[in-house]
C-alpha cells in the first residue's frame, strides 16, 4: 500500500496552475483599437508559443501569428496577422476590424 504525502497530491495542482516560465520581456504587447466602436485592446503574445514556424511559402517569413481579440464595448472580433523573420522580428502585420496604435 503506497502512502500518499499531501505534497504528492498538490503537484498536480502545482504543475496545472504553475505560471509560465516566459518572462515579461520575452513577451510582445500588441495595442489595438476597434474600428466599430473605438475600445482599445491590449494583446499579449508569447513569441516562444504563440508563433507558427512557416516551411518556404514566403522566403522572407520564418514564423506567423493569426490572433483574435475581441473588445469589451462591442464584443466584434479583430483579426490579427503578423510575419516574422527567423529573430522573431516583424515583417508585416495586418488587422481587420481594427488598427495598431501606440501604447497609451
């Protein structure tokens, strides 16, 4: 008969809830407004989870991000894709339902 420590049964929480071992500088803030109804969304990106690794379609792009967000006045949805090269740098980005601004 095994005897389970109370430690033993938190792992699992542990683990489950355990915060991500990206830090805040690893991660990409995109500031976003809605172009229905002018809120402003922040988005955050995980460089090392969120991007997609591209195999030739455009020489150039080494990684994609297709992202959603959706504002709290009017709950539409804005479509976010950005390029990246191979040092997670943007190449080009495009938003429909909104537009990139500058951080307030």
């Amino acid at each position: 008969m095994k005897i389970r420590r109370k430690s033993d049964k938190m792992g699992f929480f542990d683990k489950l809830f355990k915060k991500s071992s990206s830090t805040d500088q690893d991660i990409l803030w995109l500031y976003i407004q809605c172009d229905h109804c002018g809120e402003k969304v922040t988005v955050r990106v995980n460089p090392r989870g969120d991007l997609v690794a591209e195999s030739g379609e455009t020489p150039s792009s080494c990684y994609t991000l297709h992202k959603e967000a959706m504002d709290d006045k009017c709950y539409r949805i804005i479509k976010i894709y950005i390029e990246f090269d191979a040092n997670r740098r943007i190449l080009k980005q495009e938003i429909q339902g909104g537009k990139f601004i500058e951080k307030n």
